[in-house]
C-alpha cells in the first residue's frame, strides 16, 4: 500500500478519534451500510456518543437535516467527495469524509484514493476505506464487512478482488472471518437450493434452465447428484462434496458454450467468492455477494438502518425484517425485469435508454438497468440509461446509467458523462466509470439523450 496514503489514513483518523458526538452519514447502499456499521462500530469501541444517518443522497433536504440535528462532527462515508462544495455551501461544519468516489478538490480531513493513484471503482470501497480508518487505530475486526462492500459495489465484476481491497481481504482471511475459495459464482451458492439457485440465475441466464425448474432439477439428477441430503433437506451448493461440485460446474460451462454463450461470459461464471466464516452456513449472511444484497435490499426498500444493525451483529427481530424487506425486494425486482422484457430499451447510435415512468421506483431502476445485461434484454455494446419519475418531484426524472468493465475499458466514463451533462440541463448528477446517476427536469430528456449520445461516442474516439 502506498505509504504516503497510510499516513494520510493515520493522521485524519487519530484527529477523528478526539472528536465526540459524531454523526455518520452514509450511503443507502451496499457499501454505504456496511462503512456505516464499521464506522459505528469503531466509534462505540472507543465510547463515543453516536449516531447514523443513511440517505440517498446529499441535496438541500439531507443537507438541512444534517444541520438541525445536534452533533460536534460529522463523518460522510462512501460520500461526499463529489459533493463537496455542496457541504462547504451549506456551512456544514467540523466534517470529515471517507470515500471513494471522484474528488472535487483536496480537503484536509478527506480520506480518498484517488489522490494516491488508486481507481476508487475497483481498488477499494468506501467500506474498505472505513475499515483503514479502524485498523489505523488498531481495531481491526471488520474485514469482512469491507469485503461485503466492495462485492456490494461490484469491484469484484472481473472474478476476483485487487489492490486495496485485496489487502483487505487478506486482513479478514488472517483473522479467520473469511475464507477465499475459486469457485462458481452463480448468486444463492448459500441461501437457494440448488435447483433454485440454476433456476434463477441471471447472470448469466442459463438457456433451457433459467426459469425452468423441472429442466433444473433433471440437469442436476443427470449428473447422479441427489437433491436431497441425507437428512431430507433440500441441497443446497454448499452442500455438495468437491467432486459434486465439479462435475456441476463442468456440465454447466459445456452447456453455456453449447447454447452458444460467449466464453467470456462463462469464463466469469468462475472465480473467487468469499465465505463469512462466522455467520450460519446456509443463510445469505454466510456469502459476501448474498450479504450485500441482503444490504441493499434494506437500502432500497427504505430501512437502510436495519442493515446498519444487521452489520453491527443483530441477528433477531432485525434480522426477520431484513429477510421480509429482501423478499419484497426480490419481488420488485422480477416485476421490474418483467416490465424491461415486455418493453425491450431503444437503442440510439452509442448507447440504449428506456423510461418506466412510475412503473419501476426510482430506487431500483439502476439495478433493473444492470440486470438487462445479465439477462441479455440488452447486448453488452453500449451503455444503458434507465428513466424513472422522482418521487419527489414530479418535474424531475431520475436517470440511472450502467456499463460493463468492456466498455470502460473502450474509454466510456459514466460518472463524467452524467456529471456534465447534467448540469447543461439544471440537473445533478456524477458517479463511477461503470455505474452512475443524474436527475435533470423530465421535459429536457430528448436533449439529454442526444447529448449523452455524442458524448459517448467521443469518450470512445477519444480512446482509440
Ligand atoms: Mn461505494
């Protein structure tokens, strides 16, 4: 790790540590909750009085709560570097900010990646950096939940996790909170059985078994493992012995290259997938990539604070409410995908778009967006923008833009594209390369499209 960035981490944190009534602002998402839990956790460690806000976002109604409400210090995690003149307008005072978003300017009491040569979209989360923030003052316990939240902001898309966040890894692996296997990827490894988990599978889909449970079941039998344990419970992937678990992702892989599936995208249905070593086997809380999803479905559905407990250790009522707000999540979710296939985008030269109007919430549009890749709605060419209504502006739209690793690597930035285009319009908006989000009035979106559309096309000349 670079060593000037260290003891940046070093110096800000021991200043954080003789601060007291502290707010912790934080991000509604994965990442968000889980640098949140890790902060909050840091700060009852050293008997600091606390508490947590988790938003959506930084604009003049958070903003003015964060104002009114009665603290010393406030410490954004996973944002606020992008906001950053928004935070010196609005005289919020004694803040500190930890995140790994795009900086506008340097700050003395910001913690942030990008200043040190790091890629804040793949090289480490703000949960990551939070975690930095604890080890410096030698409580080190989280690991795990840093892992939650790089998987949680997909840094670990191309198989595996790098950099920081694989130093981080490590920090977990040595602690005996994680353990780091190269398997198959495919989501529910822990909480489906396995007919489920081949059933639902979307990234990517299975031709002849996604959506298909008698098609799934027999593929499974076919290959003479037996569904059921010997205590008749259902199997779920964890449950297999090596040599199951083998000969399933062999027959898998042959039969995606069979239907045609580019390699590339089979490649990526193996890798490296992380086990919380502590939680109950067979729970989503066991699988890094099922925790963050646990997280987000909280997030999403409004009751981000229950995964802020769920990452602090409550395993009761706030669990229950966790798994309901997941199943109602889920439910938004299909409903979404449904709405997307019966509505395929339209494409413009250089990227596709669709509007849902009310029909999608504005919460998930992004993830409905990203999913039109995995579900091959859409091909991975070019960059998606999904348009839902703002629900608290009716004049407004919100627009969610998603890409793919393939087409950051052909120069498409999301992040500044949003970011300046928006504004042309009266909006706001900024992100990643590869994920990334905007508001501007609904009456300007023709303009909007057609000026993202020429963007785009430059971002990609312009890496040619
Ligand atoms: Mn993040």
């Amino acid at each position: 790790m670079n060593p000037k960035f260290w003891t940046e981490i070093c110096r800000i944190s021991r200043e954080l540590s003789d601060e007291d009534n502290i707010l912790v602002v934080s991000h509604h998402d994965a990442d968000g909750i889980t640098a949140c839990g890790i902060m909050i956790d840091l700060l009852r460690h050293f008997k600091k009085k606390s508490e947590s806000m988790v938003i959506k976002q930084l604009d003049s109604t958070t903003i003015g709560k964060i104002n009114n409400s009665d603290h010393d210090a406030v410490v954004f995690t996973d944002m606020g570097s992008g906001q950053f003149s928004l935070l010196r307008e609005n005289k919020i005072r004694n803040f500190y900010i930890i995140d790994h978003h795009p900086p506008e300017k340097e700050y003395e009491k910001q913690i942030n990646p990008h200043f040190y040569g790091y890629n804040g979209g793949l090289d480490i989360s703000g949960a990551g950096l939070a975690y930095l923030v604890a080890k410096s003052l030698g409580h080190a316990k989280m690991a795990h939940l840093a892992v939650v939240g790089a998987v949680g902001d997909m840094q670990d898309s191309d198989g595996k996790l790098h950099s920081l966040n694989r130093i981080i890894l490590q920090d977990g692996i040595n602690l005996g909170s994680v353990k780091l296997k190269y398997d198959l990827r495919l989501f529910g490894r822990q909480s489906r059985t396995i007919t489920q988990m081949l059933c639902y599978s979307s990234e990517p889909v299975i031709p002849g078994l996604t959506g298909d449970e008698n098609a799934c079941a027999n593929f499974i039998q076919n290959l003479g493992i037996n569904l059921r344990r010997d205590d008749n419970l259902w199997k779920h992937y964890v449950d297999l012995t090596h040599e199951e678990r083998q000969k399933l992702t062999t027959s898998l892989y042959i039969h995606l290259l069979d239907s045609g599936i580019p390699e590339y995208i089979v490649q990526g249905m193996i890798g490296e997938v992380y086990t919380l070593l502590n939680e109950e086997k067979r729970t989503e809380l066991r699988d890094a990539k099922e925790f963050a999803t646990v997280l987000n479905a909280c997030g999403r559905q409004g009751q981000p604070e229950t995964g802020v407990k769920i990452c602090l250790g409550d395993r009761g009522e706030e669990w229950g409410n966790a798994r309901n707000l997941l199943q109602r999540h889920r439910k938004m979710l299909r409903e979404g995908l449904e709405y997307l296939k019966s509505n395929p985008p339209r494409g413009l030269d250089n990227l596709y778009y669709f509007d849902a109007g009310d029909i999608i919430d504005e919460n998930i549009i992004g993830v409905i967006a990203g999913m039109a890749y995995g579900a091959r709605i859409i091909s991975p060419d070019k960059p998606i923008l999904a348009f839902a209504d703002d629900k608290d502006d009716r004049l407004k739209v919100k627009i969610s833009a998603r890409a793919n690793w393939g087409l950051v690597r052909s120069g498409i930035h999301l992040g500044n594209a949003l970011r300046e285009n928006s504004r042309i319009f009266g909006g706001e908006g900024g992100g990643h390369n590869i994920a990334a989000g905007a508001r501007i009035p609904r009456e300007k979106i023709d303009e909007f499209l057609r000026n993202m559309n020429e963007t785009f096309k430059a971002q990609t000349a312009r890496k040619l």
